[in-house]
C-alpha cells in the first residue's frame, strides 16, 4: 500500500467525518459556526486547524485540545505567520542547533509562536553580540 499525502489525507473519509463531527461539536451551542480566532459567523466553510503535530498520529487521531475552528482567512493567516517564522528561525546559525531544535518544537506549538520568535530573537541578538560585537 502506498503512504498517503497528508493533501490525500485531508480527503481520507475518515478525516471528513473527524472533522464534521468536530465542527458539530463546537458549533453545538451556537445559531452558526464561529471562528475561534476572528469571532466571524460565516456561512463559508470552516477549517479546522491542528495546533500542533504529533509524529505518526493521523489528522483524525487528535483530542478536541490540539484544534481549533478558523474561517479560511484566518487559518491562512495562521499558516503564513508559521512559514515565516520557519523561514526567519532558519537564518539562525548552524552551530546553534540545539537551541534551533528547540525553536522548532516550540514552534510546532502554534499558540506558542511568539514564544518561539522571542526566542528565536534573542539567540539571534546573542549570537550577534557575542560573535560580531553588534548590539
């Protein structure tokens, strides 16, 4: 059997009914769906959002805690906002790597962003201070 995309996955059967059931479940006590981060009633389709990856865990094997409920803008935004502190993370020099390595579990942890870029800033400002004599 040939591994699923995580894209294949997200049209797995059992992702469509996780997700709906979820959607079901936190729009149980409301008139209309809400995003949980904008607050926007939406008729447009919500998207659910993993907070956070475990290793070998399918999307439909997470606990209610590891997700949220986003219209589509806001779940791009989120998106983006992790790329680009992937990509900003990356500059940080190699021989700092376990500091980077515990950037990037942080930053698995989408609530924990600014944590992880604070972090990511100061290493960088450190490693300025110390190696190039800049403040």
């Amino acid at each position: 059997m040939t591994k699923q995309t995580y894209s294949e996955k997200l049209r797995d059967p059992r992702w469509l009914v996780f997700r709906d059931d979820y959607i079901e479940r936190k729009s149980r006590h409301t008139s209309s769906p809400q995003c949980e981060d904008c607050g926007e009633d939406t008729d447009a389709p919500l998207h659910v959002h993993h907070r956070r990856y475990y290793e070998g865990r399918e999307p439909w094997e997470y606990a209610d805690e590891d997700l949220r409920l986003l219209c589509k803008f806001c779940h791009e935004r989120i998106h983006r906002a992790e790329q680009r502190a992937r990509n900003f993370i990356r500059t940080i020099p190699a021989h700092c790597a376990y500091e980077m390595d515990e950037l990037f579990a942080e930053l698995s942890k989408s609530h924990h962003l600014k944590a992880a870029l604070a972090k990511a800033y100061h290493l960088v400002s450190d490693f300025n201070s110390l190696h190039l004599g800049q403040d």
